[in-house]
C-alpha cells in the first residue's frame, strides 16, 4: 500500500515490470470523484490517529471558532483545522511561529482533492500550556498598563468593612478570621461565598468582586485561596478576573496560594499578600500601626508627666530639708508644697484631658472630611437646591402667566374687532384701499364696503348730503 501511495500521480507506471505488491491499473478509467474516494478511505484508514510536530503558520481564526493554519517544517508544509468544540479546550492563544505538537487524524477534502489534519489536541513544544498562556497573558496585560505601580491605590489605615472573596469550605478564610479575631475583633467582615477552582470558578470569583464592591461602607476586599498545583490556582490566571479586579472600585488585595505562587491576580491587584493569612495581617498592621502611634503618645505623655511630677517632689523634698532649722516656716513651706501639689495634680489632669478632647476633635474631622459624606451633603444640598429653583421656576412661570393674561386684556379691549362687536362699522372704499370718513368723499353710486363684527357687506351710495 505504501509503494502504491508513493507512485508520481501524473506518469503511467512502466508495464513491463512490476513491482510485487503494486495495484494493477483497472483497463476501464476510474472517475476523479471515485479516485478521490478511493485515497480518502485510504488515507483516513491508514492515519486513523497522528502526532505531528511543526510550525504555526498563516493561523486564521474563524468567527464561528474553528482555528485554520498551516503546520510546516523546513522542507513540506500541511494543512490544519481544528473544529470550535476542540478549539474552546485550548489553555493558550495560538499564533504564528509557535512550534507545537499536534495530535489528530488526517482527511481527505474530496471537493477540493486536497488533504489536512484535523487536530483534535495542541500542545507547545517545550514551553507546557498553561505556562504559556499565563506568559501570553502577562505580557498583554502589562503592554496595558493594568500592572503599572502608579494605578495602584494604599490600603486604608482603620479599615471598617472588610470584604472577602473566597470559598466557604476553604482553608484560607480560615486563616483570614483567625487572624482578624485575635488582632482586629472590632473589624467588620463581609464574606462573598465563590468556587475557587474548577470551571466557572474565575466568573464566580469576578461576580463575587463586584458583588462586595457595591457594599456601601467596605474599604478594602482579600480575594484568594490556599495553596495547590497550577492547575488548582489557574482560575486567578484568568483575564476577566484581572479586569474585574483592575475596575473594582475598591483596593483589592491577591492573596492566592503560597509564598512562592505567583498568579495575574498577584499582578493586578493593589497589594500582593503572600498567603491569606498574610493578607489579613497586612489589613491588621495598618490599624496596629496606628494604635501604636497612639500609644507611644500615650507612653511619651505619661512619661512627661511623671518627670514632672518626679521634679517637683525632689525640689519640695530640698526645700523641705531646708525649712526644718525654721519651724514657723516649716509649716508655711509646707501647706504651700501641698498646695503645688495639688495644683500640679490640677493641671495634669486638665492637660490629659485636654489631649484627649483635641485627640476626638481632630477624629471628628477626619471623619467629617470623609469622601462618603461630603458627598453625602453636597447631594443633599443639591437636592435642597433643585427645589428652590423649582419653585422659582414656577412662581416666575405664573407671574408672566398673569402679566401675558393681562396685556391680552388690555390689547383686546383696543382692538377695533371689540369696538365693532359693540354695533359699531367700518366703511371702506369699494377697491378697499382706504376708510371713509367724510360723506364728501363719495358720490351717489359709488360702491363701498361696511365691516361689521361678524362679516363684511357690499353696498351703494344712492345719496349724500349735498347731493
């Protein structure tokens, strides 16, 4: 079969010798199409399942999501297709130049007498599949600028609400309320349920996002999951994961797997936390960060004072020791140390206590400088404003109302049509051209003309006073 399949098509095979093995040519021509048929049984039979190795060219992706392309080498090329139903397995986006090993079965197009393979599986040479597209991926997201340090936002310093995206059943949010109860238990968690592996589980995790960053008053969100294999952490590799994370609203912070596991949604997000519970320590540090500060001015108050105080005593303890060769003025000196004492005590207390009402006048501003409620207000004013200028609107529509009533009055009692609709007429010439005034300007026989206040009569002048 082999010898015959390597026979040149267009030269008729020497007669008088044949090979062994070699097909006798039927004395009655075959037709092409039976020829054509004949091959394509042939060659599907024979290469039934293939695995080829070569180059990605002239690839064409189809709207209907069949991917078509020539597989080449140095010296021969071949035709390929794979179908929509194979094509939306793909890990990776196909292009040209790629070197990949293709797994299929070879078909015959009987219309066209043309041969291709049909893929049904396409890895890279070398470089694994999901590698792959995570570099492919990369590199498109970071030619547009979603891994840019400067579109990256600081977490808040006392966050309130805390969202958090990940599996119920999972390890990692575990981890994550651990660490907020023992270090933040006055934190407000928001936790959204999302499947973090397996099909659909980048479209949860994408809904799950947006679903917290409608949550009024969260201020920053943890989405992540445990450790596991690529395979496991594939769905933080997806592209519309990436973008929901570039567009939430909210800083956003990755933590997903390990240490040492680097996924787009590390990439993206506006902090890279190592592990989950590294996540909730970092929302914690902030706020510990601040309680510290407080506390060192605590501790640095507190310490001023008891040297003051410390001063004070030695100095009352000196003058003390002084005053004991003067009784009289032992006593005095005394009562007066007493006195300071007490007034020191006086002012201490007046002074923590004023730090403390400057400390909550200052929490006061802070939070009434917050975006949310100066938004808040300016709406509010907004709204107060829209119905000032309503009422405005209208209490001006109803005066030109009533000035526009008024003038059509007083233009309607001028009009000459009221006056004749009081019985009076207008007498006009019979071309209409001008108003008679004067019986002088007529003769007997001319026709005029008398508007009355519904209509018009034609009449003639059979005597005037001079006539």
């Amino acid at each position: 079969m082999a010898e015959w399949l390597g026979l040149p098509f267009d030269d008729e095979p020497p007669s008088e010798s044949r090979s062994p093995g070699v097909r006798e040519v039927p004395e009655v021509p075959l037709t092409v199409s039976g020829l054509t048929a004949q091959l394509k049984a042939i060659v599907e039979g024979t290469f039934a399942t293939v695995e080829v190795e070569g180059q990605v060219s002239n690839h064409r992706p189809h709207p209907s999501g069949h991917l078509y392309f020539t597989l080449k080498d140095s010296s021969a090329q071949i035709r390929a297709v794979m179908f929509r139903s194979d094509a939306r397995r793909l890990t990776f986006r196909l292009e040209d130049g790629q070197l990949v090993v293709i797994k299929g079965r070879i078909s015959v197009y009987e219309v066209r007498g043309e041969y291709q393979i049909i893929c049904d599986r396409i890895a890279p040479h070398g470089l694994g599949a999901l590698q792959l597209a995570f570099e492919q991926l990369k590199k498109r997201l970071t030619t547009e600028g979603l891994f840019d340090a400067s579109r990256k936002r600081a977490l808040p310093t006392l966050p309130r609400k805390i969202g958090v995206v990940t599996s119920l059943s999972g390890a990692a949010l575990q981890d994550i309320l651990r660490v907020l109860t023992a270090r933040y238990p006055t934190a407000h968690v928001i936790i959204r349920d999302a499947r973090v592996q397996g099909d659909g589980a980048a479209e949860e995790l994408a809904r799950g996002l947006r679903a917290i960053a409608k949550v009024e008053g969260v201020d920053v969100v943890i989405i992540g999951r445990g450790g596991g294999s690529a395979e496991d952490l594939w769905a933080f590799n997806d592209e519309g994961l990436a973008r929901a994370i570039a567009a939430c609203p909210i800083p956003v912070i990755s933590a997903v797997g390990h240490e040492v596991d680097f996924t787009i949604a590390d990439f993206v997000a506006d902090v890279r936390a190592a592990t989950p519970s590294n996540a909730a320590e970092i929302v914690v540090d902030r706020a510990d960060s601040f309680r510290n500060r407080i506390d060192r001015a605590a501790e640095r108050l507190t310490a001023a004072t008891r040297r003051a105080i410390d001063t004070r005593r030695q100095r009352s303890m000196r003058a003390q020791s002084r005053l004991q060769a003067y009784p009289t003025r032992v006593v005095l000196r005394q009562r007066d140390c007493q006195e300071y004492i007490l007034r020191m005590r006086h002012a201490l207390v007046d002074r923590v206590a004023r730090s403390g009402q400057r400390f909550e006048q200052l929490r006061r501003r802070l939070e009434a400088r917050d975006v949310r409620r100066v938004a808040a207000d300016w709406r509010l004013r907004l709204v107060r404003t829209d119905a000032r200028l309503r009422q405005v609107a209208i209490h001006r529509h109803q005066t030109a109302d009533a000035q526009a009533r008024e003038l059509a009055a007083r233009l309607h009692a001028l009009s000459p049509l009221a006056v004749l609709g009081r019985g009076y007429a207008v007498c006009w010439n019979d071309a209409r051209t001008g108003i008679i005034r004067s019986t002088r300007s007529v003769q007997p026989g001319d026709g005029v003309r008398v508007t009355l206040a519904d209509g018009e009569l034609r009449c003639q002048v059979t005597e005037t006073p001079q006539s």
